[in-house]
C-alpha cells in the first residue's frame, strides 16, 4: 500500500523473506523514493508535520550543536540520494551556534551519489592524515 507496482511485489518478497544484500535492493530500488513510493505517502508525509517520518526525522535531528574540533561535511552538488542541503544547513546551524571551524564542502557540482564517493574517500583520508599526530615511534 506504500509502494508504486513493480516495487511493491520485489519489496515484499525481500521484507518477508528477510535476505537480501545491498545490491538486491539497488537493482530494484531506483535512485530516489519519489520513484517507487507512492504520490499519496510522499504528499502526507510532506505535509503532515506529526506524521510518523517527521516525527523520527526531528528526533534524529544531529546539527542542533557547535562543534569543538573542525568538522567537514563533504558533498557533491548533484546528488539526489542524500541531499547537499543537509550539509549546507548544518554548516550555518553549527557557526550560528558558535562552532569556528567548520565547512561545508562541495567535492564536485556536477557529482552524485556514486561519483563522490571516491573523492570523499580521498579527501576525508588525506584530511585525517593531515591531523595525526606522531606518537615518536
């Protein structure tokens, strides 16, 4: 009742079944729910602010804090899985909430999901290999 047809029948059989790997649910799942939920569940949890969603989504809200140690949340502009905005909006929060250093950075504008990946990977592994300390061994 939540699903637009052919994802509700592949949905069921892997929620009853209960196996299935990540690359099951990509092969059957598109990128984005707008694809395979349907319009009616999308449009009341979009406009019902104490629908169960919203209401999960404001207890796991994680931004409402400042930051002592630097912080840098990576993106790629165009991607539609996990939105940039959300990296945006905490940036603003945590320096409005007195964070001093802490950055939103855009890996690539024309970047997705999949195509960030990597560079995040890089960035955030050079990054951290930039703040190590040597222990003198």
């Amino acid at each position: 009742e939540f699903y637009k047809q052919p994802f509700a029948d592949s949905i069921q059989h892997y929620v009853t079944t209960g196996t299935y790997e990540y690359e099951d649910w990509s092969n059957i799942l598109n990128e984005t729910y707008r694809d395979f939920m349907q319009d009616s569940v999308i449009d009341n949890f979009k406009n019902n602010p104490n629908h169960s969603v919203n209401v999960a989504a404001r207890k796991s809200d994680i931004i409402d804090w400042a930051p002592q140690q630097p912080v840098k949340m990576l993106y790629c502009a165009s991607d539609i899985v996990v939105f940039p905005q959300n990296s945006i909006v905490a940036e603003k929060k945590m320096k409005a909430l007195g964070a001093k250093d802490v950055e939103a950075i855009d890996l690539n504008p024309e970047g997705d999901h999949n195509s960030c990946y990597n560079p995040a990977m890089v960035y955030a592994l050079d990054w951290f290999n930039e703040l190590r300390e040597d222990c003198g061994e």
